[in-house]
C-alpha cells in the first residue's frame, strides 16, 4: 500500500472516530434534555444535530462499504 492511501486512510479513521464521539455525546445530551423535560424546541434541535452527524457518518462509512447501526440510548443494551 503506498503512502497516499496509508495517509488517506488515517484521515478517514480520525474522522469516523470523531464523528461515533459526537453522536454518542449528542445522544446522551439529547436524553438528558428529554429526562429533564425541556422545551420541544430544544430536543428539536438536538436531534435535528444527531441526524446531520448520523448522516455525515454514514457517508463516510459507505466510502469503504461499511454500515453502523446506531440505536437510541434508551434501547441500546
């Protein structure tokens, strides 16, 4: 494998594992909003933000043919 791919693929990594911290951030954020019973408006945009990450992470994962499935935190085992 020649440098350029090495280099692209370690971009691709930080990129995707910074993106899986993200959404995991994001919905633990989100429950903690909904637990507390803040305004619609507020859990709207969080999870408007949680959709636009999943989307960018699953763009990313499909440049190598790879699929996640991501739970809400309140089904994740």
């Amino acid at each position: 494998m020649d440098m350029k791919v090495l280099e692209d693929l370690h971009d691709w990594t930080a990129k995707v594992a910074r993106l899986i911290e993200l959404v995991a951030f994001t919905n633990k954020t989100l429950q903690l909003h909904r637990e507390l019973g803040d305004t619609p408006s507020i859990i709207k945009q969080y999870e408007r933000l949680l959709a636009e990450q999943q989307q960018e992470l699953d763009e990313l994962l499909r440049t190598y043919g790879l699929t996640v499935k991501l739970l809400p935190l309140e089904t994740a085992a």
